[in-house]
C-alpha cells in the first residue's frame, strides 16, 4: 500500500467534503460548515489561488486532507477517513503543511480539541499547547527548526 500525497484540484471539493462530514469526532455536516462559510465553492476558489491544501490517496482513492491559511501561518484542517487512520495518512499530511508553511513563517499554529485524538496526534508531532481558547479548544505552535535547514 502506497499513500500519495498531491496537490487538490477543484475537482477533489466532493470527496474532500466527504471526507470531512465523515468524522465521528469534530463532526461538522455540510450545513454547519456552509454557517462557516466553508463552502465546495469556497474551497474550490481558494484551490483555485494556489496550493493550499492537499490530499493523501491510496490506490488513487481520496482518505484525507491537510489545509493551511497563508495569510496567518495556520494549518486550518487535516483530516483522515477513520478506516485508514493508524497507516501514516495524517503523518505526511501535516509534513506537507508544515512544509509549506515553514517556507513562509518561523512559527505556524493550529486549533484542536482538548481531550482529542488530534490532541495527541498533534503533540506526538512535536507541537507544543499554548494556550486554551474559547469552545474548549487548544492552540499548538511549532517553531521552524534551524538544523532543517527550513
């Protein structure tokens, strides 16, 4: 089994919205997401600008997405379909955020849950919790490593 992380196309905004209605936990429907303001055509705009999100596939069949905000240096979603958590999937997806926002920013943040898998997933890949927000969720940082020659 070989994961392939790419870049999103604007014809990915289904699965991609498929793939996020699909959590059991942070669960959104595509109403609550439409509240938001996250949209198939807003996503589909912002791929539309340039690389801002990418998807994992496995045998060319879509099971996540990692998302980042140029404008504030945030990894704004990753997320793994739950039959193929546990493989590697949200591992190199985050790399690939991290990746592209380090070339931008010294520090990069993100929001979870407190008390969530991602919580953990999140501090296993060495960020650091910073502080509590409102909703019950946890800011994280990470700091461009000098020796990574990022």
């Amino acid at each position: 089994m070989s994961i392939q992380v790419r870049e999103a196309r604007e014809t990915d905004t289904g699965e991609i919205f498929a793939i996020r209605t699909s959590m059991a936990e942070n669960h959104l429907s595509i109403e609550q997401l439409a509240e938001m303001g996250i949209t198939q055509e807003a996503i589909a705009a912002m791929i539309a600008q340039g690389p801002c999100l990418w998807v994992a596939e496995i045998d060319r069949v879509p099971v996540g997405f990692s998302m980042v905000r140029d404008e504030t240096g945030c990894v704004f979603g990753l997320f793994v379909r739950a039959d193929h958590e546990g493989l590697g999937v949200g591992r190199l997806l985050l790399e690939r955020a991290e990746h592209h926002l380090f070339a931008k920013f010294d520090e990069i943040w993100l929001e979870t849950e407190i008390g969530s898998r991602a919580f953990t997933f999140y501090e296993r890949a060495g960020w650091i919790p910073v502080e509590k927000r409102d909703r019950g969720l946890m800011k994280f940082v990470k700091v461009r490593s000098v020796a990574g020659g990022l």
